[in-house]
C-alpha cells in the first residue's frame, strides 16, 4: 500500500525525498498536530504545491513515514543477522542493530509512537509485521532446539518490549547510547529466559 504518488524522474524521487526527510524532522520536533504542510515544504525547500503532487494531505506523509520505518527497519536487521551462528547471536547483534538505527533516526522512533493517536490502525500494524517476522525466526530457532519452546508471538511482542523501552531510557531521553553494562545485562536476562540449558 502507498500513500504516495510515485515520482516518473530522478528529479522528482529527490523531491519527494527532500519532503520526507523535511517531514521526519518536523514531526519529531513539533509533533504531528503541530506541524503544518507549511512547515515541511519550507524546511523542504520546495514550493507549496509541490507537496500535493506526491501527497494529498498531512496524513499520507506521516503514513508513508512509517511504513518506510518499518521497511528500513527490518530490511537493516535482516541483514545484520544472516550470518548469525545462532539465534542469541542473531538477538545481539538485531538489538544492535536497532539501537543503532533508532540512534540515527530518532525522529521517526517518537513518529511511531505518536501513530497511535493519529492512525492506531497503522500502528498497529506496524508492530504486526515486526512481529510477524520475528515471530518467524524464533519458530525456526525452536525447530533446531536452540532456544526454548515458548510461545513465539508472546516472544516476539516482549522482546519488542524490552527493545522500544531500553532504546527509550538512553537513546531518546538522554540522546547517548545504551551503556555496554546495560546491554550486557539485558542479554543476559534475555538469554536466561530464552536459552536452553
């Protein structure tokens, strides 16, 4: 699904990504009530009707925010972990992998927060489709008895969890990284609860 109309040249994708990247920054500085169509253009720097060629309204920009989030965020992880020996190691390098990339894109990590007051269906399913794939990969981890059998979508929604929660105490309160003592410590619970013994 898009909320965009598609650019036809080379031109117009940098267009349209100079008022996405305008947009993220607006929305996670003002927020999405707050900000106006006005506001992206000009920190776009492009004329006002230039927005309506790609956008019909606010609300697709801040839709296609987030389905690139999602997109991006997933695409990076999946990458990070290919080569993981085995599934706890693929968790600590997918967590590293996300505080990383919160780290660099932490507009739009408050932008999926504030999704669900502005498009809770959205939202919603933005932690479906994570969790779906996650939930994929632990199944396949349970098959080669590497971590326990649990329950993989309750898995999955509280390692989300643990990972929103931690990137929110360090990388968006105190704009650091995630101390090595603290990550350390959140492997270590983790692992306790997943691993097999």
């Amino acid at each position: 699904m898009s909320y965009y109309n598609e650019p036809k040249t080379e031109r117009g994708q940098e267009t349209l990504n100079s008022l996405l990247k305008a947009a993220e920054e607006i929305f996670g500085e003002k927020g999405y009530y707050n900000t106006s169509i006005i506001d992206i253009t000009q920190r776009a720097g492009v004329a006002q009707g230039t927005f309506y060629i790609y956008f019909p309204n606010k609300k697709a920009i801040f839709q296609a925010l987030i389905l690139d989030l999602s997109h991006t965020l997933r695409k990076e992880i999946a990458i990070s972990i290919k080569n993981a020996k085995n599934r706890m190691e693929a968790e600590r390098t997918g967590f590293r992998t996300f505080f990383s990339f919160i780290n660099r894109h932490s507009d739009l990590y408050k932008i999926v927060w504030e999704a669900q007051f502005v498009d809770p269906d959205l939202f919603r399913a933005y932690y479906q489709k994570i969790a779906k794939g996650y939930s994929d990969g632990l199944a396949n981890a349970i098959k080669k008895g590497e971590i326990k059998d649990l329950d993989t979508e309750m898995l999955a929604y509280s390692l989300i969890g643990i990972a929103n929660f931690v990137g929110l105490r360090w990388i968006i309160w105190e704009k650091t990284q995630v101390p090595e003592k603290a990550f350390d410590d959140m492997m270590a619970f983790i692992t306790s609860g997943m691993k097999k013994h």
